[in-house]
C-alpha cells in the first residue's frame, strides 16, 4: 500500500523507516506467497498489475477492519457496546430484574439477554463457555465456578383471599392434607423441599394440577382454583395489592440463597465484569 501510494520504492522506503532494499524484499515475499506478480517493474513509475489492484483492494479493506476492530475493542473497554449474556431459569431471572434496570442505566449500550436454562444445567454451560454469568438457587461444588449471594428469598404459601384460610395467619401442615396445591412442574430444591416434608409427616400432597410457568400458578391461585408454595420473590407484588395473602405455615420456615455465577477459569468480558461490580459491589 505505501509503495502505490508513494508511487516509489524509496518514498516508501523513507516513509516506512526501512531501507529501500528491505521494502523490496517484503513485496517479493508477498509475491511469492501469492503466487502472482502484484507491480510491473519494467515501467518507469511503480504500475499494478490485475493482481496487483485486486491485492490492493483487499489490503485498503484490511486496514479498514482494523480500524474498526480497535474502535470496536475501546467501545468494549468504555461500555459503550457489547453483550451481556446471563442464563437463568424462570424464577430465578425475577432475582435479577433490578440488578438489569440498574445496569442499564449505567450502560446503555450494553446489549442484555437472559437466555432461559435449566437451573441444573447453568454450571455446565458457564464452563462450556455457553454462558458468561448464571443465576441459581444452590451452590455448586465445583472449583472451576465461583459463587456471589445476590439476594436471600423464603418460601411462602400462598393462597387466594377468597380461600377458606384467608383470615388465618397460622395454618400447621397436617391441615393442608385435603387442598389442591398448584405446582410448578420444573425440578428445584424447593419442589423437592415440599415434597420431601409432606411425606416425611405423612400428609397426603395433592399435586394433580401442576403447570409450566409460576405465572399461571399465581393466576390460579388468584381464582381460587388451589394453593401454592412458592418463592415469596415471585409473589411480593401479589400479596402487596392483596391479590394473594401468604399464611404461615409453622413447619415451613425455608430460606434459600440466590447465587450469581462464573467460571473461575476463565475471563470475564468488560460487559459480564462490569455487571459483577455492580451486583456485589
């Protein structure tokens, strides 16, 4: 590029800081690396040949991405681009929500997907470098993921103001024998939690209406169609505006911890880093 654009081997050479032999040199190997002659040295000013004008085509293109690849790495570097890709499962991407507001106001131009996992899958992919940043409700013992508390939930049991136990604050678990509960039918440490209780004690557990997504378990429990367990976080707004009102249930005094985590082994991008700060910081 500098030997057409000075239109001399010893311009360039000057330009280049190199002795005019050495540039020639340099564009014989590209030559020959080619495989085709790029300048036709018989003419008295320095002429492209086809090949030539095709190479130098592609080497002004080249220069371009380069450019564009530094701007594009300083945009990094400020925030002012690139991705955020976070894996969670339905009820744990609730957890995150203020955290996400909170960066967006932040950084803008950050671009933020939640991709939807399985909770128990989440470690996996952050190693296999599928995910940059997983939110779940246990901690993994695996050295290769590291693990931040970003939040402390409960399980509460929900039922609908019409219901029977609405003016009840207390209920014990023997009496919930004949209810429907409504239940979400993805494996979590709470599902098993309830079960595990139930029949430790050996109170029948009606879970005949179970549903995919803690939307439809919230609406169901609204009508009065059965009971819920679920994470008081999926339910705050709902008893605040008295759509829901969570009774206690004496045997049920279950705290659980909301993990952000990433892979030990492995850099964090200047987006996920950022992220990082401003959860735990």
């Amino acid at each position: 590029m500098t030997v057409v654009n000075e239109r001399s081997f010893s311009r360039a050479a000057e330009k280049l800081g190199r002795t005019q032999p050495a540039v020639s040199l340099s564009l014989q190997r590209l030559e020959a690396e080619l495989g085709e002659k790029l300048l036709d040295r018989s003419a008295k000013d320095v002429m492209l040949t086809d090949a030539g004008r095709s190479v130098l085509e592609y080497a002004r293109r080249f220069q371009n991405l380069e450019s564009e690849l530094s701007n594009a790495l300083a945009e990094l570097r400020d925030h002012s681009s690139g991705r955020l890709v976070i894996g969670a499962n339905e009820s744990t991407s609730l957890y995150l929500l203020k955290h996400i507001e909170r960066y967006r106001r932040v950084y803008p131009k950050v671009k933020v997907q939640i991709r939807r996992s399985f909770s128990s899958r989440i470690p996996s992919e952050l190693i296999d470098g599928n995910l940059e940043l997983g939110v779940i409700s246990y901690q993994p013992h695996d050295e290769r993921i590291l693990c931040n508390v970003i939040y402390e939930d409960s399980l509460a049991f929900v039922v609908s103001p019409k219901h029977r136990f609405s003016t009840r604050q207390d209920v014990p678990i023997a009496e919930l024998g004949n209810e429907v509960f409504i239940a979400h039918n993805v494996l979590s440490p709470y599902r098993e939690y309830v079960i595990r209780a139930f029949h430790e004690r050996g109170i029948r557990l009606n879970m005949d209406v179970e549903m995919p997504t803690v939307e439809t378990i919230r609406w169901m429990v609204e009508q009065n169609i059965g009971v819920a367990f679920l994470p008081r976080m999926c339910v705050e707004q709902e008893i605040a505006e008295g759509r829901l009102l969570a009774v206690r249930v004496p045997e049920f005094q279950v705290e659980r911890k909301i993990y952000l985590v990433r892979p030990s082994r492995r850099a964090l991008s200047y987006a996920a880093e950022a992220f990082l700060k401003l959860v735990t910081g």
